[in-house]
C-alpha cells in the first residue's frame, strides 16, 4: 500500500520549540514534501495576501495544501488569522487551504468554536505526536 503524501504544509505558530519539534514529526514520516513555517497569522496572511510573489518563492510548496494553525499568538491569533483568511480575495484562483488547529489549548470553548469554523478540518492539541502526523497524511494527502 501507498503512503499518501502532503505535498506543501505551513506551520504558523509564535513559538520556535513548537515549530521544530512539529517539523521533525513531520519530516521523520516521510509523508511531507515541503514544510513551511511562519511565527504569526500576519505573516501567513501575507503570503496568501501576496499570492503570487509567493507562488515565486515557492514554486513547488505554494500555496500549501495544510495550515498548522497555533491559536494563542501575540500580532494576530488563530482566530483572527481563520476570519482574514476567509475574507482573502487574490488575483490568482486557489482553493482554501486544509486547516488543523495545532494548539496547546485544550479549553473545550476553543476546541468547539474552531471546529465550527469550516475551514477548520481537525483539532489536534500539542505536541504533534508521529501518529497524528501520519493519520494527517492519510486524510488530507493524495
């Protein structure tokens, strides 16, 4: 059997320990082709904000078919990044990323109000364990 594959995933999460700790998750399953990482929703705006510019940047991993969204981070939160994401409006056709909140968080009021965010596709409290990594991959890859 084939292992499914993600081929482009962003992580946006503030905290560098968190990023790296995912991202070695999600290297050490072979599953992921090109990860991606910004420490705020700002900044993860701007690259869809800036759509083109980034497809230049990125020509294999953009725009990434997976966010890794943190919740709690100090310019733009979780929340705030999933109302502006859904307002975007490009140049350039795309379809809306998968999003999986990827939180510390673990208040049920935060589970229940991303998961009626239709963007939002999982809910995932960390750390990224390899399983989740995997069964990531297997839902949302091709």
């Amino acid at each position: 059997m084939n292992k499914k594959t993600i081929a482009s995933l962003l992580i946006v999460d503030d905290n560098s320990f968190d990023i790296l700790l995912t991202r070695k998750v999600l290297e050490r399953t072979g599953q992921f082709e090109h990860i991606y990482a910004v420490t705020d929703g700002a900044e993860a705006l701007a690259l869809y904000q800036n759509y083109e510019q980034s497809r230049r940047a990125h020509p294999d991993g953009f725009p990434p078919l997976v966010i890794l969204l943190d919740i709690n981070m100090p310019l733009m939160s979780g929340f705030e990044f999933l109302s502006a994401y859904a307002e975007l409006e490009t140049d350039a056709p795309h379809d809306p990323a998968i999003i999986v909140m990827l939180t510390s968080s673990s208040f049920e009021q935060d589970r229940d109000r991303a998961l009626q965010d239709p963007l939002v596709r999982d809910y995932i409290v960390k750390p990224m364990t390899r399983a989740r990594a995997v069964e990531l991959a297997e839902t949302f890859g091709r």
